[in-house]
C-alpha cells in the first residue's frame, strides 16, 4: 500500500512539474508524517521524490519533530 502512495506521489509531482516547468523558481516543503512509530527515516523519502520531480528549483525543507535523532539524521542524508 505505501509503495503505491510513493508511486502516486511522484507521479503527480512530476505532471506538476512539467505543466508548470517556468513557473517554480523555489519551493517550501513541509514534511509532517508518516508518525515515528512507522520507523525511523521515514520521513528520508520525500527529499528524493521532491528532487527528482523538479531538478532546477531551489527546494527548502522543513521536517516537523527535527528534535528526534532520526529526523536530525535525515536532514544529513
């Protein structure tokens, strides 16, 4: 089931990226959630998906709950 929400997600923003390819200049990204009790780097999968779908915008990222150990070493991934 989650491969399949992956899969969906990256394929909706890739259509956004190609319909809209002028227009994002910069991005904010917000991720809160999956929960922690999901695993730990759960949270590690919306960086390569954002990425990959718009590969000349600057993204910024902001993931809740940074104060936890696996949020700290996801940023560094």
């Amino acid at each position: 089931m989650r491969h399949k929400f992956l899969a969906a997600t990256a394929k909706k923003l890739s259509d956004l990226a190609r319909s809209k390819s002028s227009f994002f200049k910069r991005i904010l990204v917000i991720v809160d959630g999956p929960p922690a009790s999901t695993g730990p780097h759960t949270r590690y999968r919306a960086g390569p998906i954002v990425a990959d779908s718009f590969p000349r915008v600057h993204i910024d990222f902001v993931l809740d709950d940074y104060l936890r150990e696996d949020e700290k070493e996801t940023v560094q991934r």
